[in-house]
C-alpha cells in the first residue's frame, strides 16, 4: 500500500469517526471504532480511551443511565453507581499488572447465568496494564460473553492496548473539550516554521501535561493528514512520520517540556515559513 493511500485512508477514518461527536462539560465523545455493531453504546465489549480519572466519571454517568431510568444521580441506585457498589458491576484495577488471580472474581460471576433481561457489568480500569495471558485468558468470554454480561476497557493510550484485546471491542475516543482550542497558539509552531525563542515562551505557557500531550499529538496527525491529501509533499510525509515516531514514545511522568523541545526540533526543519 503506498504512502498516500494510507494517508486518505487514515483521513477518511478520522473523518468518519468526528462525525459522531458526544458532548459533556468535562469529555468530549471523539470517535467509535469497531467492527461489532458500529455507534452501539451498548456492545458488549468497549474500550474507551481518555484521561483516566474523567474517564471513570464518564462511565458512571453511563451506567447510571443504563440502569436508573431517569438518569437522576440522586436515587439509590444512582449513588451506588457513584460509589462503585452497585450489585450488577464489577470494577477491576490494578496496583501494577494484571494477574490471573485477579481476575478470578470475574470468571466466577460469568459462571452464574443473569436473570432475564439483567445486563451486569465488568469495568477493567488501566487495561493497558493487561498481560498476554490475563488478556488470553478474556478472549473467549470477551468475544461471546453470556447473555447480559458486558465489558468495558478502561486506558489512556490505544495502542497500549494488545491487539487481541482491541479487535474484540468498540473503541471510543474521549477528549477534554476546548483543549485543542486552548492550546493552538502551541500548535502553530507544529504548523509552520517558528523562531526557537518563540516556541519556548509557548511551552511555558501551554505546559501541556502527558495525557494532553499524547491527545496534542493526535490533533497534529489529524491536522498533517488532511494537508497531505491537498498536497502530497515529500515533507509532509516526513513530518507525519516524525509525528508517528513520537505517539509511539509518549512524554514519561515529568517529562513533556523534554518531549515537546524533541518533536519541535525534529520537525522544525520540515515546515514551511507562514504566508
């Protein structure tokens, strides 16, 4: 497949995906994913990415919907939900890897058959965390859970997840909203070619953080992607990859300043002075 196709491919999926966009004051519902019944927020196997922590706010609202009618937040049932005690869910996380003897509870909850037309869910928070075998050992039960159960993956970073895992599911894509509006004078210096001085000043400014940097990256492949479908430069192919290389090597804790002088200077070179 030569370079371009790839491109318009990678354009045309990102393009399909903004289609569907799912709005809250925290999140931003950016894109679904999947070869199982496509937009179906109620497949049995998703994985959804995001920042962590509003991630996890993002599902309890979800599932307060799916078993409060109303959806009130103030109900028995509701507040349950909210404090992660709810009969019918089985939150799993992780202090480091994933063990087989973690995931025991879940194995011995799918051996018991729901009542009719009772959904039960299993939320594996950190699934990048997720070993060959703990994630072999889910296959099967992913795939073709028994009626009623439901899974939903937990991470920040897609490709974090292993491929068996991810070919199983739904994937939805959730961002902070305004954050690319809030951080674009940052980003226009991975547009056009900029004084060094002057990117400085807007890294101290923007700060992003490493969840903020990685959805940033992703903006910028987006951005890069749909210039290269107008005009396939060869320099444009180099900054894609350049971009592509970093995603795959995200800022460690502590260490996006680093991580962004090491983008800046690697694709300085290949842009273009602005009109």
């Amino acid at each position: 497949m030569t370079f371009g196709l790839k491109i318009k491919k990678m354009f045309l999926f990102l393009m399909a995906q903004s289609q569907q966009k799912y709005s809250r004051k925290k999140l931003k519902f950016i894109s679904t994913i999947g070869y199982r019944k496509k937009n179906s927020m109620n497949n049995p196997a998703q994985l959804w990415i995001g920042n962590q922590q509003l991630l996890k706010q993002e599902v309890i609202l979800f599932l307060q919907k799916q078993f409060c009618p109303r959806s009130c937040h103030t109900c028995i049932t509701c507040n349950k939900i909210q404090e992660l005690q709810h009969h019918n869910l089985m939150w799993i996380s992780p202090d480091k890897q994933y063990t087989l003897n973690l995931l025991e509870p879940l194995f011995e909850k799918l051996s018991f058959a729901n009542a009719m037309q009772e959904s039960f869910f299993f939320i594996l928070e950190r699934a990048d965390l997720l070993t060959t075998a703990c994630a072999n050992s889910l296959l099967k039960s992913v795939e073709e859970p028994p009626t009623g159960y439901n899974f939903i993956f937990l991470a920040q970073r897609t490709d974090a997840i292993l491929p068996t895992i991810k070919s199983r599911c739904i994937t939805k894509v959730f961002h902070e909203e305004k954050l690319e509006t809030t951080h674009e004078p940052f980003l226009q210096h991975f547009k056009v070619k900029t004084e060094p001085l002057s990117f400085l000043q807007a890294l101290e400014t923007a700060q992003p953080n490493e969840q903020e940097s990685i959805e940033l990256i992703d903006s910028l492949l987006h951005y890069w992607s749909t210039q290269y479908l107008k005009n396939q430069q060869k320099k444009i192919e180099q900054i894609i990859a350049k971009l592509q290389q970093a995603i795959k090597k995200p800022p460690m804790p502590g260490g996006s300043k680093i991580f962004w002088k090491n983008v800046y200077l690697s694709l300085n070179s290949h842009l273009g002075k602005q009109n």
